[in-house]
C-alpha cells in the first residue's frame, strides 16, 4: 500500500502525480521493495489510489528520469541496482551510532541542557506557575491594535530597526517612567522576543567562557542555563526573606550578577532599600553588571510597585529587563532592555545578527494599546483579578492545612511558595505522582535550586510547593487545594 503524505492545500481525497513520486521515492529509498524489486503495474496502482493511469504515468516517468527506477515496455517497473546501494548506505548510516561534532557551547548545551515538557492537560487543577488564564486576555482590544497594524500600508517591506519601533520604545519610554520611575532614552530600550531573548544577548556580550557571575539560589531556572552555556561559572548566593543577602558578596569576582529584588523567583521577596545600594555598590567596585529581572513587577497587592534598582542612583552599570508575557500572554514573545548608554549600539547588532527585529505587527500593536491607557487599564484589571486568586488560594491552604503550612511571597506576583515543614523533601516525589493521580499539577520548589548547594540532608529539609494561581478561576484552587490534602494526609 502507498502511503500519501498530507498536503494541507490539497483537497481530501485527491492525489496527484507528486505526492505518487515522493511516496514511491521514500520507499524505494527505505529498501521497501529490496534490490531489484518490482513496482506494481501502472494500471494496477492507479486503481489501488484511484487516480487516473496518466496520473500514475507521470510518476513514474520522474522517478525513471531521476534513475530510481528502469523501465520496459510492457513490464513492470524495476527498483534500479545503484539506487538500493545508495539506500543501504543511508539506512547504515541512519542507524549508527555517530556522535555529532559540537562546537564548546554545543557541547554545554548537550550536557547541562534546559527540558522542556508538555504541560499536562486535562487536570482539575494545575498550580504550574508562569501561566495565564485565556480570559483575563484582552482579547477585543489586542484584536482592534492588531487590525489597525495591518491595515496601514508601509511605505515598503524592509527589515526594520533591530532596537524596536520608535513608536513602541517611545511609548515604553513613557510607560516605565509613570508606572516603574525607569529614567531612559528611547535609544537605551531594545525590543526583544521575550526576556529569555533578552538573557541570551547579555550572556553572549558579557561573559566568557571562565568568567563568573552571580545568581540566587533558589533563583530561575533559564537564566542559569543561559549564563552557564557560555561556560561560565555559577556563584549561588543565597536568598531570604528580603531577597538576595548582599553582604554575601563580599570578596566575591563576577562578571554579573543576576537578581529579581521587586519579587524574589521563587521564594518572593522584597529587596529593601539598605540591600539595593549595597548590591549597586558591590558592582561598582567589582566593575560588573547587574542584571535586573522585573518579570511581575505590575502585581503589587499591599502598596504601590517599589522602584527598580534601575532609578536609583548610582544604577549605571543595570540593566533593566521587562516583559510583557505575565500581564498580555507569554505566547506573544515580546520583551525589552533598558541598557546603559554606552552599550546600546553593541545591543542593537547583537540583535540585528540575532534575528534581525522583534515582529513589527505586534510592536505596533503594543504600542498603540499604551498609548491609549488600554494596556495600564488592563493591568488594573488583572491585578484585580489576580489578587482575588491569591487570596483564593491563601484561604484554601490555611483551612485545609491551618499551622502545617507556612506561605511566602504574598506581597506580590502570580505565586507564592508554601512549605510543608511536617513532610520533608525526600517525599516530593511520591506527593507530586500522588497528586497528579487526583489531578492536580504541584511544583516542588526543591528544582529551583543550584545543584551544588551544600546544606541539610534532603530527609531534613522541608518540602516546599511553587503554586502559581493565574492561569486557574477560584472553584479550581478549592478543588484542587482539597485533593492536595488529601494527598497530604494519605502519606502521613
């Protein structure tokens, strides 16, 4: 039997003389029809697809012409000597088992890489945090800034700034002046295709392959992974309750530094003011970089957002690292850095070489929903929303486990971290595939640690959840908080 490959544009049930060829080629190449095979007949295959024979003819008269085949009047096709030589040697060295020459980063990468798992679908509830709910989108506006974007007519197609719109940097300018007390020129901001972009540019540009830079611990994830694929090496300090403790850092030699001090990921701490200068200080004299994180900096609950690192002064050497993947969709992949002046032109090629530009349709559109107040109207909206399911989730953990569990990180953000001081870590695992049984998703915070980390015995260390509550409606955190104690209770 043939096998047709789909072809989208293809109406259903219609075969041509191509998708005949290519399907024919792949199995005389996949020694379907061994050495010196026989083909089935024109007449005999045309039926078998239900096409005409003229159809099957042309078919065949490629793969003649090509030498996959040979042919004689009034036989039968015939697979072509040289042709199953060929396929042995490919399918021989398909099956070998070859090791990939790799170049330094190639090689990191293949022996520390990130994983990427299929969300589980399905769940009643799934406390993974980084996800938003499909209805707090804003979907009737995002589509009227998109429509405009498309309908006006550029003067021509041509590749664009690799910094970003002016409009949209404009608009940033203003945006993070009257929401954060970010100080800027429209020539330090650059667009980028989310932060992780944004991460990849400052590694490739200020580290080295035995350079060392800074990173909480716990801290996030991606961005150790993309620091350390340089081949640069990791210094995990420590976190608490107020963030990374600065004082740690004292005689310490780093390239960089990298910190979320509006809301610490994971544990969510604030930074105060005393640590701020104290880690601005340290930069200063170890002529380093502090790469500032503000990934969910417009969900602040008990008082206004506190000013980045970025407006204090002394903030030369930061660079402030925004998104819009916790407040629109982290489908749509749009980022930005504000960068010190005397780095903006090497941002700008690193970008250019990178990808060129950020997607101007988007930019656009970004840009007219801040120039409207739709995007700060939105913000107010989902922050609304979103402090409604923290305090969801608050009131579901403390009536189902009262004093046997204690919760950080409720100042601010779309999670918060609750520590189970009665089940240690070396339950983690049985509690995550018991839950997942019930269907609920739960993220043991124990991953977000440097692996090298010296410390307590994991039978001593208490096990702590990541819950992030954005993407779930408040009849879900109940349900899925209840299922979690029973979970709880059934490994006692």
């Amino acid at each position: 039997m043939i096998q047709m490959k789909t072809n989208p544009g293809r109406s259903a049930g219609r075969v041509g003389a191509r998708q005949i060829y290519e399907a024919l080629r792949d199995q005389i190449m996949s020694l379907v029809y061994g050495a010196d095979g026989l083909l089935p007949s024109s007449r005999a295959l045309a039926g078998e697809l239900g096409v005409a024979r003229s159809t099957v003819t042309v078919a065949y008269e490629q793969l003649a012409a090509e030498g996959f085949i040979e042919t004689r009047h009034g036989a039968r096709p015939r697979v072509a000597r040289a042709v199953v030589a060929r396929g042995r040697t490919r399918t021989a060295s398909r099956s070998s088992a070859r090791k990939a020459r790799l170049s330094a980063f190639g090689e990191r990468l293949r022996h520390d890489p990130p994983r990427w798992t299929e969300p589980p679908r399905g769940l009643i509830a799934n406390f993974r945090y980084g996800e938003l709910s499909p209805s707090d989108f804003p979907l009737l506006a995002w589509k009227k800034a998109v429509t405009a974007a498309m309908a006006r007519k550029p003067e021509r197609l041509a590749y664009d700034d690799p910094c970003g719109s002016l409009r949209l940097r404009t608009a940033l300018q203003a945006y993070l002046w009257r929401s954060r007390s970010v100080r800027c020129e429209t020539d330090q901001i650059i667009v980028v295709n989310g932060s992780q972009q944004g991460l990849d540019i400052c590694a490739r540009l200020l580290l080295d392959a035995g350079d060392r830079f800074v990173m909480e611990d716990p801290g996030y994830l991606m961005a150790r992974y993309t620091f350390a694929a340089t081949g640069a090496e990791t210094v995990p300090i420590p976190v608490d309750a107020e963030g990374l403790q600065t004082e740690r850092l004292d005689g310490i030699e780093a390239r960089l530094v990298y910190v979320t001090p509006s809301h610490q990921y994971p544990l969510g701490g604030v930074m105060p003011i005393g640590r701020r200068h104290q880690l601005l200080a340290w930069a200063r004299k170890a002529d380093a970089y502090v790469i500032e994180d503000d990934y969910d900096s417009e969900y602040r609950y008990d008082t206004r957002p506190i000013p980045p690192l970025h407006a204090l002064e002394g903030s030369d050497n930061v660079i402030y690292l925004g998104t819009v993947s916790k407040t629109l969709s982290p489908t749509l992949r749009i980022g930005y850095l504000v960068v010190p002046a005397e780095l903006r032109s090497l941002f700008a090629a690193a970008k250019q070489i990178m990808d060129r530009h950020t997607s101007l349709a988007e930019q656009d559109a970004l840009a007219a929903m801040l120039e409207s107040g739709a995007y700060d109207s939105h913000v107010r909206r989902v922050r609304r929303r979103n402090a409604e399911r923290q305090q969801a989730l608050l009131g579901a953990l403390r009536r189902r486990f009262g004093d046997r569990v204690r919760i950080e990180g409720t100042a601010a953000g779309l999670h918060v971290v609750a520590w189970f001081d009665g089940l240690s870590q070396k339950r983690e695992d049985a509690l995550v595939q018991a839950t997942r049984a019930k269907g609920v998703g739960i993220y043991p915070v124990s991953a977000l640690f440097d692996g090298r980390s010296t410390g307590r015995s994991r039978a001593r260390k208490p096990l702590g959840l990541v819950m992030g509550y954005s993407a779930l409606e408040t009849a879900q955190i109940e349900r899925g908080c209840k299922l979690l104690a029973q979970a709880v209770d059934e490994l006692d």
